[in-house]
C-alpha cells in the first residue's frame, strides 16, 4: 500500500487541483503594502510558509518590501528574532533603524554558500525566530521544500531571496514575487489559496 499523504499538502504543492477552492482564513502579517495585501487572496504573508522574492539584482526594492513586516515583527510583545542569512552585503544599521526595525531584534548569520540553505533552515524551525530572510545562491525543489517544511514547524516567516531566473523552476513556495526595476512593480506568480492576480503592481522601490 502507498504512503498516505496529506490532500492539503498536494494542493500547496499543485500538484492537484481543486475544482473549487475552499477560502483560508485571513492573514494575520499583513505586507504593510496596501496595494499588494488588497491582490493576495489572504490580505497578507502566508503565515508558517516560505515566500521568495525573485530579483534581476540585488538592492532594487527588496528590503523596503519587507521592512514593513520586518518592522512590526520586531516590536512584537513577544517578539522573535528575525535571522538574516548570508546577505550579500553588510546591512547598514541605521537604515533599518530608520525603517522601524528594532534592532537587538535583528541577527546577521554569515555562512558559506554550501551552509545556507542548512543555517535557514535550523533558524527557521528553532522557533526562537519571527522572520528569517535568507540569501540562498542555489535551491532545487527539495531544498525549498525543507525551507518550507520548516518554517511550518517553527511558525515562522520565511523569505528566501533569489535571482529572477529562478522563475523558471518550479518551488514549493506559498508565496512567489518577481520584483522589476523597468517599470517598477511587482509580479505575483504564485499565491497559496487563489489565482495570481493577473496585472502587476505599481511599486517604487
């Protein structure tokens, strides 16, 4: 007899589909972007999941898409820690500190490229964190399902940064973004409990 697996966790993966979709409940971390929580089917960032930004370069708007989010987690009465994981440059301080993001909150995990996707991961199920935002250079299926998995385990944000040729493959992902420079929008490619919306959205990154 074959393994039994969750329906659930085939939908998420699309790996069937559901005539008529059952409606999740709203989100409870929100974007802080208006225009992009009014286009995600749940108002907000899949909650346990991992989201990925997909960037034709870094430092195009990216952190200003998160600091929001970034911001609110970190004043939280319970607050996490929120892990960034191998950034391709040194964060300056005193821009996410005028971002809102409190910052003995904030964890920098320097890794070498083969140790990422694990450094992630452990942060990302250790529950101790609100958010980890990682860097990975590359990630097949596999690895961003563990990536996925464990941010589920530890009820954590999970944001994992990748270059936008990455589109072509598929992932496992709640959540998938292309941020553009000409013009600048963003572009959702793939959004857990609905469509995508089909125009993109007016960002000034």
């Amino acid at each position: 007899m074959g393994q039994l697996v969750a329906i659930d966790s085939l939908l998420d993966a699309r790996r069937v589909w559901r005539g008529q979709p059952h409606a999740r409940p709203p989100s409870q971390q929100p974007t802080g972007w208006a225009a992009l929580d009014a286009a995600l089917p749940t108002g907000g960032w899949p909650e346990r999941a991992l989201s990925e930004l997909l960037l034709p370069l870094d430092g195009i708007g990216e952190l200003r898409l998160l600091w929001p989010t970034l911001a609110r987690l970190s004043h939280a009465h319970d607050a996490g820690m929120i892990a960034l994981i191998a950034p391709p440059y040194l964060p300056f301080a005193s821009a996410w500190a005028q971002a809102g993001v409190r910052m003995r909150q904030l964890q920098v995990v320097r890794a070498e490229t083969r140790d990422v996707l694990w450094a992630a991961e452990q942060c990302l199920r250790s529950a101790a964190c609100a958010a980890v935002v990682c860097w990975p250079q590359q990630a097949d299926d596999r690895a961003l399902r563990r990536l996925h998995l464990a941010a589920e385990t530890g009820q954590c944000l999970g944001f994992a940064l990748r270059p936008s040729n990455a589109a072509a493959n598929p992932s496992p992902a709640a959540l998938r973004i292309a941020i553009d420079t000409q013009p600048a929008q963003l572009r959702v490619l793939k959004c857990r409990g609905g469509n995508p919306p089909t125009a993109p959205i007016p960002f000034a990154g």
